[in-house]
C-alpha cells in the first residue's frame, strides 16, 4: 500500500502544480503586478516555491515539454526562464527536445542572444531547431545573421525544407540581398520546393522586395496550384512595384476563377486602383467587396477611403469614413491626406482637431497636415503645427516634413528662411527638398539662391533636364542671356532629356494614355482636329501660348505647335470627344503639369462648360469654368 500512496500523492502534486502553472500562464499579461489580480498574484508566489521546494520527475520529458508549450503559446519569458533553470538543476537542461523548445521560447519572446547561447551548447543535428533559430533572426534582426546560419546549416548537411525557405527568404527581402536570393533559389529548385506555396510566396516577395517584379512573376507562373496566399503575393508585388495596371489586370484573372478573395487581396487592389485614380475600377472593387461580404472590414473600408479620395470623390471618401466602427490612425491619415491633396485646408485641419482628441498622430499624419498648409498657403498655421509636431508629440521631423514646409515657406515669399531650415536639417536634404526651394525661386525671381539649388540638384541628380531649364527660365525672366544659353549648351552638351510626360485618363473602364505630341491613338486625327478647334475659340478669349520652356531650335510656330499638344490636352480633348457633354473628366500627369496648360485647361473649362480635375505628381487642379481649385497657387 505505501508504494501506491507514494505514487498517488506524487500523482497529487503534480496535478496541483500543473493546475498553478497553466493558471499563471494563462493570466500572465501583467503578472509581475500584485496589485493586478489577487488570484493571480497567488499562483505566481505558489508556482515559485514549487519551483524551489519541490522536487519534480527528472524523468518526467512529456510534462516539461507541455510546459514549454504553453510558455511559448503565451509568449511567457518569465515562468519559461524559471522552468530553463529548473531543467539544468535537474540535468536536462541540455536534452534537444526540451532545449528545443527552449530556443523557440527565447526567439519567440525575442532574446535572440540567449537563444542562440542555448543553440551553440546543443546537438544540432535537428533541422527544426535550425528554423527556429533561422526563424528569430529573419523576425526580429540581425537579418544577416540569418542567411549565415542557413548556410552554417548546409555545410553542417542538413536539407533545408519548405520552413527553411520562406525564413531565410524573409531576410534576403528584408536586407534586398537580391544575388543571395538568387543562390537560395538555386538551392530551392535542387530541393524540389520551388511548386510549394509557402516557398513559392516567399521567393514572389523577396524578388518584388528587390524591385525584380519580371523574376517574380516567373516564379508565380511555375506554381500551377495556386492558393490565395500566392495570388495575394503577386498582387502586392504588383501594386508594391508600380504596376498598378498589372496588380488590377490579374485580380480579375483570380476573381474569374472563383477563388475567394481576403481582406489582404481587396486592400491590395483598391489600393492599386488608387496609385493609378481608376474610379470605375475602384468602384467595382468596392462592389465586389461588398458582395463578398466586406462590408464591415474596416481595413477594406480605409482602403476605399484612400481611392475615392485619390480618385477626386472626395465626399464619398468622407461618407465611408465615417462608417468605420473603428478608425484607426492610418483611417485618419487616409481621410487628412486625402483632404490635403485636394487642397482642402480648413477640412484637414478640423479633422485632424477631432483626431487629436481620441487617436495619437504619427508622422504620417503631419505629413498631411504640413500638405494641407502648403497647398492652402497657411504660413503661420504650417508654422505652428511644424513646432508642435517635435515639441508635443516628440515626432523627428522627415524628410517629407522638410520638403512641404520649404515649399509652404518658399511659396510664400520667406526664401531666407527656407534656405536656414535646410540648411539645419538632421537629416540629408533630398532633391525633393531642394527642387522645392527651386522652383520657390522660381516664382519670386531669386536667381542667386536658384543657383544654389540647381548645384546642389546636380550632384544629387545629374540627369534630370527639368532642373536645368527651371534656372534656365529664370535666366530669361531676369534679362541674363548668358546664362540661358550656358545651361542650353550644357544640356546638349551633356546629352539630357526631360523626363516623358505621360496623362491618362479612362473611359468606359478603359485606360487611354498619352504622351506629348502622341499620334499612336487609334482617333488621332480627331483629338488633334479638337485641338485645332478649342485653339482657335481659346485665341479669341485672349489664350497666348507660352513657349519659353520649349527648348528645341525650332521657329515660333512649331513651339507653340509642341506646347498645345502637351500629354495633359491630348487626354482632355479625347475625354470631350468621347464622353456626352457635361461629363466631368478626370485626368492623370506623371510630373507636375505645366504653367501654360494650367492657364489653357482653365480657358477649355470655361469654352466648354465641363468641369475637369487634373491630377500631377503633386496635388489636385479641379478646373471649373475658367478657375482652379488651387487658386494659380501650386
């Protein structure tokens, strides 16, 4: 009878300490805190004289390991770290199950130093324990680290299997290691995971991470059993490459197919159809979704938010909005950006006044914020809320915050002061920064401090032409001939050219893109023929073309031939001509639209009584009858 009273009364402590340990772990989100819970304070104090007084089966590897389990599951360092010094008091602390389980515990919990400690005084020939170490630094960094340890596991035989891939992969992406990348494909394909869809998702995004959207469009097409997984990564290499056209393209390829799609799969395509200001497609993304039951995904509904805004239905944006149960900091930004772009100042402004009061603005937010000032030329408001972004929030101002504030200072006439805060950044000033105090001294006429900046914008871009003929243009305005033709023969000398202007716009779900002086559109002829026509009602309302940026020796007429047929009139005229009248247009730039046709699409507004909104690389021009919204203040 004593053997089984023994048995049973161990049995009974054992039982109890289970009880203690999962209870503690369970509860172990603030643990340390007596205060917290009475209860829970109890089996902490309870677990650790267990800990010390009791002496548990040494044997007993299956218990342990549960143990561990739970540890891992609850991301618990603390109890996990106690079980680790029990275990080497006990003489287990180096069996490779449960030190296994330990590395998981120290990665998991990120203290990659005592895991791989734990690592280096153990057997390695489980490949497991290799992932899992691989694992926590593809995760958390040295991201290096990582790809060493894989190949340490090679050369210690080991094959690596479909978990191995995707986290060492992960750091390739991470680091945008493209050769290495390329050698653990190679490894990939002699293992034979390369149709796996864990592997294959992995290799599409380290490729797309490293702006090779080509090899990973390749590696796509070689798995024929796709899940959803894969197509969302090929989407997001899409849309995260910019081939936004593409991502829209081969959405509806897995639409048509039937797959389901995720939340991942919808914000990624909404997305897309936002870079590229496809309303119509949008607005079947939208359906879609909704069909598919979406409609309470907050996360889809942010995403919409940022496409009706960028796509010029900036009250739409605003209605769904506020329909989100949750709006979360990025909904905010969404919204205060979308308001910025469109150069509605006092709307951004009071929405981010009901921000402060329930969210903490990021740095993204006063990058909206700082956008709204500048587009509404709120100079002491911009001002304000530049100071308070690094005294209140204790936010480092970017590169991105510099740049909308040297334009807001630069637009506004304080040269000076622009030039200072550059000059005083924390930061390296960018061409960005620097072509925004450019083209400020081109509005004001300050040729010396324009100098400055064209030298600075060469030893950051050699090769951009635009540049030169900012300064250029100013050398004319102010008489210097000199200089005019010094920086002409410098472009020709040096071979520039300026960048292609490219505008888009779509009509009946279909995408029409040109380019200045296209004649490659199947209507050409009748684009050109409305050209001609809006010209000559323009000249009688007192349109003058300007063609001083045009820098081709060619004679006047062919000048003002090369300004009229800019990217951006080629996409109106094909808009009235192929929509019924009334219709307004919606029209896309790649650069910043021209002084000339800023000042010939308000004149189109008037003649043609449409309103159109043009959208550059900077913000948005909604032209109503013979206005812009912007105020000829861009």
């Amino acid at each position: 009878m004593l053997p089984q009273t023994a048995t049973k009364s161990k049995r009974a402590v054992l039982c109890h300490h289970n009880i203690l340990v999962f209870s503690y772990l369970n509860n172990s989100t603030n643990f340390l805190d007596p205060s917290s819970s009475p209860i829970r304070y109890q089996s902490q104090s309870q677990y650790h004289s267990l800990v010390h007084e009791t002496t548990l089966p040494s044997s007993s590897l299956n218990y342990y390991s549960s143990i561990l389990k739970s540890c891992i599951a609850g991301r618990a360092i603390e109890p996990g770290r106690q079980l680790h010094a029990q275990l080497c008091l006990n003489g287990l602390g180096s069996d490779t199950k449960l030190a296994t389980k330990l590395v998981n515990l120290y990665c998991t919990c990120d203290r990659l130093s005592s895991a791989h400690l734990l690592f280096d005084r153990i057997p390695r020939g489980n490949l497991f324990l290799w992932n899992v170490l691989i694992r926590g630094y593809a995760w958390n960094g040295p991201y290096q680290v990582a790809i060493s340890l894989f190949y340490q596991m090679l050369d210690f035989g080991l094959v690596p299997d479909n978990f191995s891939f995707p986290f060492v992969l992960k750091a390739c992406s991470a680091l945008s290691a493209i050769e290495v990348g390329r050698d653990i494909h190679e490894h990939v394909i002699r293992t034979g995971w390369e149709v796996d869809v864990f592997v294959g998702a992995a290799l599409i995004d380290m490729y797309a991470k490293c702006g090779c959207v080509g090899s990973s469009r390749q590696v796509f097409d070689k798995i024929l059993v796709r899940d959803v997984v894969i197509w969302n990564s090929m989407l997001a290499a899409y849309s995260q490459n910019g081939h936004p056209e593409e991502c829209l393209e081969l959405c509806g390829e897995m639409a048509s197919m039937g797959l389901r799609p995720t939340v991942a799969t919808l914000v990624t395509a909404i997305s897309a159809s936002a870079d590229v200001a496809a309303l119509p497609s949008g607005r079947e993304l939208h359906g879609f979704s909704w069909r598919q039951g979406f409609e309470s995904q907050d996360k889809v509904k942010t995403a919409l938010v940022d496409m009706y805004a960028k796509s010029g239905s900036v009250k739409v944006a605003r209605n769904l909005f506020e329909r989100l149960m949750e709006k979360r900091v990025v909904s905010w930004n969404a919204m205060i950006t979308g308001y910025a772009m469109h150069g509605h100042a006092t709307e951004a402004l009071d929405l981010f006044k009901h921000m402060i009061r329930v969210a903490q603005p990021d740095h993204i937010t006063f990058v909206g914020v700082l956008s709204a000032c500048n587009h509404g030329g709120l100079l002491d408001e911009g001002r304000k809320k530049f100071e308070s972004m690094k005294k209140d929030y204790r936010i480092e101002p970017t590169v991105q915050h510099y740049t909308c504030m040297v334009d807001l200072l630069g637009h506004c006439g304080q040269l000076d002061e622009a030039y200072n805060l550059i000059i005083g950044m924390r930061v390296m000033p960018d061409s960005g920064v620097w072509g925004a105090l450019l083209n400020s001294c081109k509005i004001h006429g300050n040729v010396e401090l324009g100098e400055i900046s064209l030298e600075r914008l060469i030893e950051l871009e050699p090769e951009d032409a635009g540049n030169y003929v900012i300064l250029s243009n100013m050398y004319a305005q102010a008489g210097k001939w000199e200089g005019v033709a010094k920086l002409r023969k410098l472009i020709t000398d040096k071979g520039l050219k300026k960048s292609i202007a490219c505008s888009w716009i779509e009509v009946k779900n279909k995408v029409h893109a040109f380019l200045s002086g296209d004649t490659s559109h199947p209507i050409s002829d009748d684009i050109y023929a409305e050209l001609e026509r809006l010209g000559g009602l323009m000249a009688e309302a007192g349109y003058v073309p300007d063609t001083k940026p045009v820098f081709h020796d060619v004679d006047d007429d062919e000048k003002k031939r090369m300004v009229c047929s800019h990217s951006e009139r080629l996409a109106i005229a094909f808009g009235l001509i192929s929509t019924p009248p009334g219709t307004k247009l919606l029209v896309t730039k790649n650069l910043k639209v021209c002084e000339d046709c800023h000042v010939a699409i308000k004149f189109i507004s008037k003649i043609t009584q449409r309103e159109m909104t043009i959208r550059d690389v900077n913000r948005y021009h909604h032209f109503k009858d013979g206005t812009c919204s912007c105020g000829d203040y861009w």
